[in-house]
C-alpha cells in the first residue's frame, strides 16, 4: 500500500504516492484487537492477525507545501 521510512534520526514517515506522512507512536491499549480485512463485493471477511502496536499517521506538512509550491 505504501511504504515505511526510518530514518537515521529515528524519525519514521510513511509514504502514500506522492504523499509524506509523519509517523508517532499511538496510545497504549488494554483490551486485544484484530486487523481484518473485508471485501464487500464478495461478502468475505479476513483476520490478518493481532494488532502489536498503534501508531498515529498525520500529514507532513512541510511536504505538502513544497509540493504546492513546486506546482505553482
């Protein structure tokens, strides 16, 4: 779907297309949750496993404006 960049810094960004993501850990959870995925057309539903980890995905900013500015 995309891809994870870790960086030297320890900074993680996720890439999307064009599209930069900054990339923080998330809040801690007490309770067990599973990441499934559905496909609506056939009617089926798939487990993929145990979440491990939440993390909290925001757009890099930064790179949107060098994006917009590039186009002008």
């Amino acid at each position: 779907m995309g891809k994870m960049l870790v960086y030297k810094s320890g900074a993680v960004k996720f890439k999307l297309g064009d599209a930069l993501y900054d990339v923080s850990p998330g809040s801690d959870c007490i309770f067990s949750q599973d990441v499934a995925a559905i496909n609506t057309a056939a009617r089926k539903c798939c487990v993929l496993g145990e979440l491990g980890q939440r993390v909290v995905i925001t757009p890099d900013v930064d790179s949107l404006l060098d994006a917009t500015i590039e186009l002008d």
